[in-house]
C-alpha cells in the first residue's frame, strides 16, 4: 500500500444501509462520503446490504456504492452472504477502511478479510437493551476496536459514559456532527408548506421526529400532552405504532396527537413547529440529529439529560430546556415554559440557529473528519 501524498486515498465505508434509509447513522455516513469523496486527497465507496434478495452497484450524488443482497435480517441487523465476496473485492483497492458500529457483518468481515489494511470505527452508541446479542458480539467488537487505529465519537459525553470505549480513550477522536444549516433556510415554497402543515394540524405545534422504538421516549411525550393546549406532530414508522396511537387514545389525547409516515423532505414540518421536541430515554439516542436540524431552522428544543452528546447539542436555558428522561411531567413544564413566553421562545430559537451555525456545521465536521483519517493513514 502506498503512502504517497500525490495520488488521491481509496477510502471503504462499511455500514448496514446507506441513502435512500433514512436514520441518524446513514446521514452521517452518507455526510462523510460526499463530504470526502474528490476532496483534496480522497475517492470515497460505500458497501452496505439492499435488504432485498437483489444486489447492485448504484451512484448516489457522486459516490459510488455497492449494495448486498440480503435474506433476512435478525435483531434488525441484515442477514447476507453476498456481502462477503464484495467486501474482499473492496476492501483489496482500499487504503483505509471505515466500519460504522453496530454492524456485525462489517466488523466480522474486517476481521477475516482485511486484516492488512488500516481500519478505522465510528462508534455511534453503546448497545443498550440488546444484552444478550451484544455480550455474544462482544468479542469482535473488542478484537476490531483493538486493532483500529482511530475510533470516531461524537462527543466527550459519549465517551467518558461508555464502558465499551474505556480501554480505546487513547485513540479516540471526538468529531462532533454537523449540518448544512443553509440548506434549512425557509423559502416562499417551504413557507407556504408549512403554513399548509399549521392549517392541518393546529397551533401551537409541537413536532418530533424518529423510528417508533423504545428509545425515542414518545410514550412519555404522549402522557405530557395531557396537560397541553396543543398539538403534536409525531413523524416516523416503526414497532411501537398501534401502541402509541392505543395510548393517545386512553390517555384522551388521540384528537390532538398526530403519527404520520416518514417524510422524504422534513424542511416545512421544522418550519411550521413551535418547538422541536427530543424525549429519548437511553443511551441509544447518542446526539440526535433531528435536533440539529430544527435548531437550524431556528427552532427551540425540549430534550432529555441523557449522558450523551443530545444535552451538549441544545443547550438548557440557551437553545432551549433540558428535563430528566422519562419524565412526562418535566416534558409538560417545560413546553408549557416556552409557549407560554413568546420572547423566550423566539430567543431560543434564534441562539439555536446561532449554535448550529459556529459549532456544529457541515463544514466543519468534514474538515475534522478528513484530518483525522488521513493523521491515522499516514502516521
């Protein structure tokens, strides 16, 4: 493997989906891949699985990615034995390979097969309530975070609270998130967009955003709507659907809790809201993109006190509050603090988009991003 600065670095990302999935980890990944790829000294390909029986090889916005073919999945992780092959063929032209955490077949595969090439991780959560599994892969996360030679975090939180990451402090390199806060700017069509979402769903409005499993918390969202005059908007599919909306109706909120699929553009819905609402409960929730984006929308935000990077983010009492988890009474407080105080809540707003704009933008977060795995290719 050569190390010559003069030709451009091959670098693999290796995760379980990639765009058009929507979730927290394909963001970043697709973020680091058309960050990096043609910049300054990198070409940048993606291996993830179709979960299809189907395999292809596809370019989205530029970068080349290879999709295996699955036929199953268990504990939502993809079952595949295409992936395999692929990833040898890969991982051979590649300088550096980046695996994205959790991914079993990822991290097994660069372990068998990719054992000369520089690996690096992007830790993106403790496993939380998957004991069982996670104990079983214990070992392979171990062997892998032993041998790379950076492991990515998005926070200090994150690290200092992570049991897995104790041993590894040494290479581990803080890169915190970001986003392209323009691309957040409300136009005259995002305008009346949202103005449509108002007239649907009422005002005030509160929205949050995520898959409808345990960690989002959206139980206890639900319970605080009890003592809100307000609306809110719930934007996500997932297990827990017919449970949430079985609750709502118990509860006497079903009138003004609203769950709708899935979004292919979230802008207008940011837009129309009062308040960007975070209730997660665990760990699993390790920064919270959706609050990045409606802070740069300069939206205030209710989030939770998890040891995690969501606190750091928006910060209580300048962006926004920050109540216990699994806390509805706290969630009712500190919504009804903000729309009750319009002055307040505007204030919010405008110091979030402030925030998202110096600290954690898109730009930013490559560069760090680049420096960092070339420091680890080259040293």
């Amino acid at each position: 493997m050569s190390s010559s600065l003069s030709r451009k670095s091959q670098l693999l990302q290796v995760n379980k989906a990639y765009f058009p999935h929507l979730g927290g980890v394909e963001s970043i990944v697709g973020q680091v891949a058309e960050g990096l790829n043609g910049r300054n000294r990198f070409t940048v390909e993606v291996l993830a699985c179709s979960y299809a029986w189907n395999s292809c090889e596809e370019s989205v916005n530029g970068v080349t990615v290879e999709r295996a073919a699955t036929f199953g999945q268990l504990l939502r992780m993809p079952l595949s034995v295409d992936f395999f092959p692929r990833f040898r063929r890969l991982a051979v032209k590649a300088d550096i390979i980046l695996l994205h955490h959790p991914f079993p077949l990822g991290f097994a595969a660069a372990r068998l097969m990719a054992r000369d090439r520089p690996l690096l991780v992007w830790y993106h959560s403790d496993i939380v309530r998957q004991r069982i599994s996670a104990a079983v892969a214990a070992p392979l996360w171990k062997s892998v975070l032993c041998a790379a030679r950076r492991i990515f975090v998005s926070s200090r939180r994150l690290l200092a609270s992570s049991p897995v990451l104790r041993p590894f402090v040494q290479k581990c390199a803080v890169v915190p998130f970001g986003v392209d806060f323009r691309r957040f700017d409300s136009t005259p069509s995002v305008a009346r967009a949202a103005a449509a979402i108002r007239a649907r769903y009422g005002r005030p409005l509160l929205l949050t955003v995520g898959r409808l499993v345990y960690y989002k918390g959206f139980e206890f969202l639900i319970g605080a709507m009890r003592g809100l005059n307000a609306s809110l908007l719930i934007v996500g599919t997932g297990p827990l659907e017919r449970k949430l909306i079985g609750l709502a109706g118990r509860l006497g909120v079903a009138g003004r809790v609203h769950i709708i699929p899935p979004a292919a553009d979230l802008l207008p819905y940011y837009h129309a809201c009062d308040i960007f609402i975070l209730p997660s409960i665990a760990s699993s929730e390790a920064f919270g993109l959706v609050q990045m984006e409606a802070m740069a929308c300069g939206k205030p935000v209710v989030n939770t006190s998890l040891p995690t990077a969501v606190p750091e983010v928006s910060v209580h009492g300048e962006t926004g509050l920050t109540v216990p988890p699994a806390d509805s009474d706290s969630l009712a407080e500190a919504i009804e603090k903000l729309l009750s105080d319009d002055r307040l809540r505007l204030r919010f707003g405008a110091n979030a988009r402030a925030r998202i704009e110096k600290q954690y933008c898109i730009d930013r977060f490559v560069s760090e991003v680049e420096r960092e795995i070339l420091a680890a290719l080259y040293s």
